[in-house]
C-alpha cells in the first residue's frame, strides 16, 4: 500500500472517531493536558475541542490546564500542519477549519486544494460508476417487465381488454428501454472523460513530496 493511500486512510480514520466523547473520568483525573493539547493539534482540531473536554471532565469534578492545554495544541498543530497532511485531508473529502499558523498555512492549503481535487476528479469517476450501475439495473429490470408481457400478450387466458392495456404499457417500457440504453451510453462517454481528467490529474502530482 503507497505512502499516500496510508495517509488518506489515517485521515478518514481520524474523522471517524471525532464524534466520540472526548474524555472518560479516569483520563480527566489523570489527564497530561499539554499532551492531550498536543494530541487534540496534531489532528486539526479547532480550539473549541477544549470546551468539549471541559464539559466531559466537569461530570469529574476536573477542571482542564488551559494554559498546558493551549501550548500542547500549538505544538501540535505545527504536526498537523504539514503539507502531506493538508493533502490526505483533501484527499479524503475532509474539511479544513483555518487552524494552522500563519506561517504554514500557505503551503498546507495548497497541498489540502490539490488533494481536494484528486477527490472531486475520483468522486465524479466513481459516480458515472454508479449512475451506469443504476441504469443497467434498471434496464434489466424493464427487460424482464417486457418479457413478461409479451408472454401474457400470447396467453389465451388473457381478455381483449387486458391486451389492449399490455400493448400500452410494452410501447412505454419500449420506449424506456431506448431511453436507458443511450443513457448508458453518455454516461460512459462522461466516465471516459473523467478517467481521462484523473489520470493527468495523478500524472501532474505523481512527483510531490505529498
């Protein structure tokens, strides 16, 4: 697995674990808060993680080190704010909330822009995908639907009435099946574009020390 790939899969595993409560009562009570500063920093969070904690540790009794807690962040952040970083954070469709000093934001918000559009270029490839997929289940579908009424349009147990109805309903699917085949068809010229766009894209950043 590329260097890369880690990256983005560290990412998306970070943004996962960010809906978790943040402190249980043992780690307030015995909370090192420049590390758990330093920690909250080198994951990009913003400065109101603080009040998350502060709130989970005031079920304890425990009141954080503001001022261990902010140096410990700003350290961190300075791990965080690395170019790589931005760029597995774009690259994995996350956000990027303007925590990083001044002096490194620049080169982390080219690199998060670059990865954000490797992302987009993917996202538009595995869409046509799934659109394709969707019609093709579909025309299936339709398919099946049309040979069942033609077997019923032959059926002698099948009245005058119901016929007439059959007919009406085999030009609509008739129709509709015309309609998904070129469907299809465009939406596979769209995904050969796409796939096209990606792999200059990929070409383009294939030497960057992202």
């Amino acid at each position: 697995m590329n260097s890369k790939l880690v990256g983005i899969i560290s990412i998306v595993s970070l943004l996962g674990l960010s809906g978790c409560a943040t402190m249980s009562a043992d780690e307030c009570a015995m909370g090192d808060w420049h590390m758990i500063g330093y920690e909250d920093g080198s994951m990009g969070y913003t400065a109101d993680r603080l009040g998350k904690h502060r709130r989970a540790c005031a079920k304890h009794g425990v009141t954080p080190d503001l001022v261990a807690y902010q140096e410990g962040r700003r350290d961190g952040l300075r791990h965080f704010c690395q170019p790589s970083r931005g760029f597995n954070l774009g690259a994995s469709g996350g956000q990027y909330n303007g925590v990083c000093p001044g002096d490194m934001e620049p080169d982390f918000v080219d690199a998060f822009n670059t990865g954000q559009k490797l992302y987009n270029l993917q996202s538009q490839v595995n869409n046509a995908n799934y659109q394709i997929y969707a019609r093709e289940v579909e025309l299936e579908s339709t398919e099946n639907r049309i040979r069942q009424i033609e077997a019923d349009l032959i059926n002698n147990e099948t009245t005058a009435e119901d016929r007439a109805l059959l007919l009406n309903d085999l030009k609509e699917l008739s129709e509709r099946t015309g309609g998904i085949k070129a469907e299809i068809v465009d939406l596979i010229e769209k995904r050969v574009i796409y796939e096209q766009q990606l792999a200059q894209f990929e070409a383009m950043i294939a030497d960057t020390n992202y």
